[in-house]
C-alpha cells in the first residue's frame, strides 16, 4: 500500500483514496488487450483461417465472457474509498457500500494471491453478523489520514470475532 502525502480533500468533505493509478492504467490495458485478442480471433475464426473454426454462436459465447471479465476487472480497478469523519464507504459502478463506525466490529488484512500481485487489503468487520464485510481495494493509494483513521478501528484476527 503506497503512502500518499496530504490529504485528498475537497471542500471538507471526505477523503477520497483510489486504487493506485499506474495499477489502474495496467488493469485497463490488460483488459483492453484481453477484448481485443478475442475479437482477432474471431474474425480470423470466421474468416476460415483456423483448420477446425468455430461456429458463430460459440465465438459469440466466448467473446461475451471475456468482455464481462474485462469489465468486471475494470469496474474493480476503479472502485473509490471514501472516509468520513465518522463512517467509511467503498463506492463502484455498480453499488455503493458505506458503514458507520458505530457499525464496525474491527478490521483485518486480505491478501491476495500470489499471481494477483499478493498484496494485502483492508477488511472491515461489521457489527452485524447478517451483513457483508466491506473489503477494501487491494493496492490503495493511501496516505497519513487513512491509516490513522483504520488505525482507530480495533484489529481482528481472522475467523474471530474479538476485537482488540
């Protein structure tokens, strides 16, 4: 996680902390590169270039899966986590998440797969066993402002629910 100097405020309001741009810029790419693979493909397979090509609707198939992978890997990459006063929220494309401190438990550390980069991230625990964590983004460009404030969210281990 990258420390950031300053806060990111804009008139007061809260803190807005995004996944780190050079991440963001290598996640669109990868995905731009991922759909544009595939539509190659396609036409060469439509083309007849392929000794075994496929047919329309399997070409069609595989096409839109990889284009909603490719989404859903950029709709993950431009996720924002704003930090209030007295709440955090993790707002994307297509939902927005927000508790309240009086709302969280604890937090803990993710981390992701070692062929995902193997980072760490935020989760924060809520009071309320029937609702969902709130994971934070993985490579978060953060700075002092965050981490005090999950400073003061108390630590839980993970698979418990004591917070210390």
């Amino acid at each position: 996680m990258e420390i950031a100097s300053g806060g990111q405020t804009q008139h007061g309001g809260p803190h807005i902390y995004r996944v780190k741009q050079t991440t963001r810029r290598f996640l669109y790419g990868l995905s731009l590169l991922l759909v544009a693979f595939f539509f190659v493909m396609t036409v060469v397979h439509l083309e007849g270039f392929m000794r075994r090509p496929l047919s329309l609707s399997q070409l069609i198939a595989i096409d839109s899966f990889f284009t909603l992978f490719a989404l859903l890997v950029c709709a993950n990459a431009s996720r924002r986590v704003l930090v209030y006063e007295n709440a955090i929220e993790v707002a994307g494309w297509l939902s927005t998440r927000k508790l309240l401190r009086q709302e969280i438990l604890g937090r803990r550390m993710g981390r992701l797969a070692w062929q995902a980069g193997g980072t760490s991230f935020y989760i924060i625990v809520p009071l309320d066993k029937t609702r969902k964590e709130l994971k934070l983004p993985p490579f978060l460009k953060a700075d002092k402002v965050f981490l005090s404030w999950m400073k003061a969210i108390p630590k839980i281990e993970a698979g418990t629910d004591n917070a210390r």
